[in-house]
C-alpha cells in the first residue's frame, strides 16, 4: 500500500505517518509551515505542486489532515483561510480522482450548530461559525465527485504532538508550571486519542469502507469535566483549573456547544472500539513516561 498524507507535521498528520509505517506502508508525507525531518514541504493552495507530487508517487491513499484549524482565525479571515481550508482541500481531492486513490478527508463536529448533540451521521449539518462552514464545504464537494471518499468527522483531538498545540499538552504544561487555566464547563464534547483516530482511519481504509464516520471516543463531557480528568491522571493541582461559561472567554467564533458525535458506524464497521477518555489519557501518560526516559 502506498500512501500520502498531506499535513503529515500535525497531531493527525504525525500519527498516520508512523501508523502507517508500523504497517509496513510505503508512504510520504508534507508539511507546509512546520519543517519535519522526511517531510516534503507542500502548499496545497498551489494547485500543480499538489498535481506533481501525487503523481508522480502516485499514492493507494491519500490522507488529508491539514487544514487551518485555527476557529477564531478562520471567523477573522474567512477569504484567506478558505484558500487553505477549501480550496486547498479541494485541490488535493481534484488529484485523487484520475490517479484512482482513495481520499481520507477529515472534518469535525463543528459541522453542526451544538444544540441536540451528541450527533450520529444521518443528523443534518448546519454550522454556526467559519470552520464549521469551511468543513462542510468540503465535505459537499468532495462527495458529488469522489463516491469512495472517506469523510471522518474528529473532535476534541489529544496525542503526542511535536508542536505540542492541542488541549491536554498545553493544560498539562500550564499546571506543572503552577499556573491557572480558564476551562469552558458549557462546551460539550468526545475526546479522541489520536492514536486511536490513526489505526481506525487505516482500518477503514483496509475494509474500503466509503462514506462519513464519526471517529470518537466513547465519552462525551464538557471541556472542563475533560480538564478535571486530565489532572487526575496525570498527578497535577485541580485547583487550578477554573471553570468558565464560553461567552466569559470573548472568542470570535461562536463555538457549538451541546456537540459531541456518537461513534456506532465506526465501530459497526470495524468490529473494533477507540478508547474512552480514562483509557487514553493513561496511554498518553504511559507514552509521555517513555519519551522522559529516553531523554
């Protein structure tokens, strides 16, 4: 199997490379603004450098991790980052076709408004901010010209991460450091262990499954209840985590709130469960204590 993921640098992207390798995959992988040893640098708004590079590795599969995912940036500048985030996107897509590989798009729940979470695939999509919209566009698109593609929905994403952006490494680095952290309590959610988002995309790249899966974990809880847990696990002062209402935070986008995805087609389809949130964070502590060894 030959592979490509596109915005291999990120927490997905990173995670696919080595699952894919633990496979004995052929693969590469890009990155666009954060240099990784091995990865090809890739601006996937440059239609033909997108062309050159797939076809001429001319990839089984092609993962499609990268996206600006920053929300606020995207309701701030939603022009600029929808030539990343769409048009960038669609690009790839375009490519996929006449090489004849299977297309791994992965999307969120921010597709949906939050009131009647937690969402199966069958609900109706109707985002609230930039990032949801810019999602679903993708989504729309990619389904009227790719009949296999594979649409994954993902939220709330913890993991390893070189650039250490997601929620648990930077609230864990924020209350080692003795330092207080504002947590919305009213934003509803399914916390993913990345690695478990790896193994079940490869999963369903090998059953050939096409279509929108939702891949969680099986847990919904509020960001904060998330905070509280992560604390638990990883030895470290609760106290210091304050619990907030998402208004209180002035954020540009407007986030859904009640989200959250139910995970019954995925695991239907693979025979197989991702993790719930005890279980991945002690995962994560375990992988972290092996890195720290290793130093």
């Amino acid at each position: 199997m030959k592979v490509a993921v596109i915005g291999a640098s990120g927490l997905v992207g990173s995670h696919l490379i080595e699952a894919s390798r633990d496979r004995g995959w052929d693969n590469i992988g890009t990155y666009h603004q954060f240099p990784q040893p091995e990865l090809l640098p890739l601006d996937i708004r440059n239609s033909q450098e997108v062309s050159d590079l797939l076809s001429n590795f001319q990839p089984n599969a092609i993962f499609l991790p990268a996206f600006c995912s920053n929300v606020d940036r995207c309701e701030k500048y939603p022009e600029e980052t929808a030539q990343i985030n769409v048009e960038g996107s669609l690009n790839v897509a375009r490519v996929a076709k006449p090489l004849g590989a299977k297309l791994v798009f992965y999307s969120s729940d921010y597709v949906f408004n939050g009131t009647a979470g937690p969402y199966a695939e069958t609900d109706s999509p109707n985002p609230i901010c930039v990032y949801g919209k810019q999602k679903l566009a993708v989504e729309q698109q990619i389904q009227t010209f790719l009949e296999t593609a594979l649409i994954l929905r993902i939220t709330v994403v913890y993991g390893n991460e070189a650039q250490g952006k997601n929620f648990v490494n930077r609230l864990i680095k924020t209350l080692q450091n003795g330092e207080t952290i504002r947590v919305p309590c009213d934003q509803i959610g399914s916390p993913t262990l990345v690695n478990d988002i790896a193994e079940a995309s490869l999963r369903l790249v090998e059953a050939n499954a096409s279509g929108i899966f939702h891949v969680v974990g099986s847990d919904v809880m509020s960001r904060y209840d998330f905070a509280l847990e992560i604390a638990r696990i990883f030895d470290l002062p609760a106290d210091k985590i304050i619990p907030i209402t998402t208004p209180e935070l002035k954020q540009a986008a407007p986030r859904p709130l009640l989200a959250g995805m139910t995970r019954d087609r995925v695991i239907s389809t693979l025979s197989w469960q991702l993790r719930g949130v005890k279980e991945g964070l002690e995962y994560l502590k375990q992988e972290r204590s092996k890195v720290s060894n290793m130093v």
